[in-house]
C-alpha cells in the first residue's frame, strides 16, 4: 500500500478522527507501509494535505480540527442515514456480506468469483461464471446495442488481504481477452501491491478494482442506478481506478439528490396551492426550502414539465405561468409505481428481490431458456428440418450437405474461442462451398446457421449464454461429442 491508502484503510477501520503521527503509527504497526524515511508521519500529513489541496470536495479526506483527519464518506453516510426512504435491499446486502467474507478466502476461490458474477449482475452487466483452467472467471457483456461491450473478469483472494504480482498471470489474461473477444480485463482482489504490479497491469491494459470499490458501487447502485455506459469507465483505463470510482460515486450522490429535491419540490407546490390556490414558478424557486437545497431554476422547470405529461397529468396551467396539482401526492406516487410496474415483468421483478441463490445444475429441457426460436428437429429426405416457434409453428430445411459444413465451422470456430454467435459463423462461411460448386449466398442463408446452432441447442450440446444481442452460445459438452453426436445421428451425403 501507499501512504494515501495506508491513510484510508486506517480512518476507515478506526471511524474516528486522527493526526497524521497516529495514522502513521498504526499503519506501520500493521505493516501497511514500510519506509526508511525519518519522518514517515511528516511525509503521511503532506500526503493527506495535498489530497485534500488538489481534490477538494472530491477528495477522500477532510481536516476536521487543528491537525486531524477524517473521511469524507462519514458525512455523506450520516447525511444518508437521515435519509429513511432510500435502503439497500436484502439482495445487495447479501452480496456485499459475501464480498467481504470470501475475498480472503484462498482456500475456495470459486465462491468469490460466483459472489463476483451477482455483484455485476446486480450492476446491470449479463454475468456469467465460466472459470476452470485456461480461462476468464466472469465474462461481462453490456447489452447497450451498438455501444454494447464486453469485460473479462478475474477475481483473486488473498488470507493477507493484498495481490502481490507473483498472484496474476498475465499473458493468461491476455489470452482470455482474445479468446472471448472481450474490450477490457479487470482483476478484482482485496488490495494491490504497487510497484511492478502496477507497472504490468499498465503494461497489459488491465484495470485493478478492489474488493471495497466494488462494494462501493453495489451500495450507490442499489440506491441511484449507475448506467452501463458510466461503468464503462472503470474498465477503459488502466492499473487503479480508484480516481474514476470516486468520480463515479459523487456523480451518483448528486443524482440522489435531485431525488430529495424531487420531493421538497412537490411539497412546497402542495404548500403554495394549499395557502394561495395556485403555485408559480417564481414563488416555487423562491420558497426558502428550495434556495436551501440549491436546486437549479432549469430543474424545477424540468419538473413542471414532467409533471405536466398526459400520462402523468400532475400539474396543469391554469393561466399564464399559473398551476395547480391536479392529483394528491400519494397518487402521484401511485403513478410512478405503476409505471415502475410496466417496465418490470412479474419474472424480473423476482430476480431482484430476492438474494443471489447457487445456479441449479440438472434442469429439464422444458426450463432451460433457450437462446433459439427453435424447439424441434428431424431428418426428412435429403434435409434437415428445424421448427420454430410453438404458438404459430413454422419449418426451416437446410440440405444435409450444408448442414455438415456448417456444423464443421461451428466446431473450428469452439476450437479457437469459447463464446460463439451466427455472426462468427457467417464470417467463416463467406466464399465457401456449402457443396461442390454451390457457394454460400451470404445474407439469404443467414437462418441455416441459426437453425444449427438451434439444433445443437435443442441437442443440449451447447447452450446460450443469456447474450441477446448477438446471441451468443458456449459449449455445454467436450467438443468431441458434437463429432460423435454427428456421425450418430446426420448421415453424410443423404
């Protein structure tokens, strides 16, 4: 550790205020930091300084009294907890809870990396838990159409708290970013040594998160949900990014608190219509509860606006910058809870309520979800058929010939990768021979891949990800099965 995440991690563990010479004492006791400087406390106190210099608001610390220190996060935590209507729910609890348990648990690092995989699903990324030799521990995918990424996750626990270089393989890293065609890797672990650590992680293009960031993020997330966009920026630099976390967390504070300026804004309209019968912008931006909290004269016009939608219909002009509210404020709540309704279906809704549970392995086929629209196949004649769609069914025939090349390129494509898609496949298959002298027409037999990536889904030989866009399939079988399962059941040349 540095001297500035020596400071930190002692305030932090301590929750109370202390000079630099006691910060000192207590890290170099707990052998955060070692020195052969003379005056290690001269050297902390200009560290803690100049952060608070250079940072200011956005700084981790703050001087309390003559010559003693604090953390910022104490008064934002204070200020939160007067807050009653904003709570992290059980799920995120439970998923901070096993950060903090498993992190240091080398003896089962699996446990850390599943608690990893609910920690980023949580934030809003299609997780999924690969691990084993050889490759990512979590692949991320960020579903946001054509600004969608994808993140290799690597999750390292240590009993002493601290990832030394020796602990991360990096060209294995380097490996599983190719292999899953991901655009960022990030190793989270409990803490980083610096020095060559941090010299390779630069040199690799790896972001380092601790264990405690991401916990940050899963608090401020369950309270102001970060987009996957801003995530972003943890993944696109390199080394620590303790920097861009900290701006990512005062950007969600402030968020949070167009939230409370939401509410005091619809009380003192209520306040206003009760005493004169109507509101007005000027009188509302003048109230004093409003010029306490600082809220912009654009956000209280944005609200008006939103309050004025037909769906809403919370406010109406009744004259020249005149308003009434139309409906009681508990309505207007009713409102933005049906509307929160709509926009979760009954089973997501159940997905975030309750806490991260161990994935079931052995599902019968009719509760797999499946990545195809196809759900049966059969051999007639010289083509394979594949229908899809269960309500409104409807078949797709592909030559048997075709069919074996494409099932060829699907293999050669699992062999150098372990996440594939018909984009993938399509690539492949350009200026090919589906048969003698029968080229591959491109666009137009787009759905004979599709359909046999179904088949081999229907057959349980692979299995999608939960990718939609592309979607994407891994392998549920050692390759060599598709080869037996093909000389079993497609006869060659019929």
């Amino acid at each position: 550790m540095n001297f500035k995440e020596a400071a930190y991690h002692v305030l932090k563990d301590e929750k109370r205020s202390l000079s630099a010479k006691e910060i000192t004492q207590i890290a170099l006791k707990e052998g955060l930091i070692t020195t052969d400087g003379k005056t290690p406390d001269a050297t902390m106190g200009a560290v803690i300084y100049t952060e608070i210099k250079q940072k200011k608001g956005k700084s981790l610390f703050v001087k309390l009294k003559r010559g003693l220190f604090g953390l910022r996060e104490w008064d934002e935590e204070a200020k939160e907890g007067k807050d009653k209507t904003i709570k992290i729910p059980p799920q995120a609890n439970l998923i901070i809870k096993h950060l903090r348990e498993r992190e240091y648990d080398s003896t089962s690092p699996t446990n850390f990396e599943k608690t990893l995989k609910d920690a980023f699903s949580f934030l809003g990324f299609e997780a999924e838990l690969i691990g084993g030799s050889g490759d990512t521990d979590v692949l991320l995918t960020a579903n946001i159409g054509q600004k969608s990424f994808k993140v290799s996750v690597d999750g390292k626990t240590s009993r002493s708290g601290r990832i030394t270089n020796r602990q991360i393989d990096w060209l294995s890293l380097r490996d599983h970013k190719n292999k899953n065609r991901t655009n960022f890797v990030v190793v989270v672990g409990p803490s980083f040594a610096g020095g060559n650590l941090e010299e390779r992680a630069n040199e690799y293009d790896v972001s380092l998160l601790k264990t405690e960031d991401l916990i940050k993020l899963v608090e401020a997330h369950s309270k102001f949900p970060f987009t996957l966009t801003e995530l972003k920026d943890l993944f696109r630099g390199k080394g620590d990014r303790s920097i861009q976390l900290e701006d990512l967390l005062t950007q969600n504070l402030s968020r949070r608190n167009l939230l409370e300026q939401f509410r005091v804004i619809i009380e003192e309209m209520q306040s206003l219509q009760d005493r004169l019968g109507y509101f007005t912008f000027d009188s509302l931006a003048g109230r004093e509860k409003i010029e306490e909290l600082d809220v912009e004269i654009e956000d209280i016009k944005y609200i008006i606006s939103l309050l004025k939608l037909p769906f809403i219909n919370g406010v109406k002009e009744i004259s020249e910058n005149k308003y009434i509210l139309t409906i009681k404020i508990k309505d207007m709540a009713n409102i933005f809870h049906q509307i929160s309704n709509l926009l979760i279906s009954l089973e997501e809704r159940e997905e975030l309520l309750p806490p991260p549970t161990p994935e079931i392995k052995g599902k019968s086929k009719l509760e797999r979800k499946l990545g195809s629209k196809y759900f049966k196949w059969d051999i007639r004649g010289h083509s394979v058929v594949a229908i899809a769609k269960k309500d409104n069914p409807y078949e797709h025939y592909c030559p048997i010939a075709h069919f074996h090349i494409i099932l060829e390129k699907t293999i050669e494509a699992f062999k150098s990768q372990n996440v594939i898609n018909t984009y993938l496949v399509f690539s492949m298959l350009k200026g090919q021979n589906l048969s003698s002298d029968r080229p591959f027409k491109g666009k137009a037999e787009e759905y004979k891949i599709r359909m046999t990536l179904g088949i081999l889904e229907i057959e349980e030989l692979i299995k999608w990800t939960g990718s939609k866009r592309p979607i994407e399939y891994k392998l549920s079988v050692p390759i060599e099965r598709i080869d037996e399962w093909i000389s079993k059941n497609i006869k060659k040349g019929e």
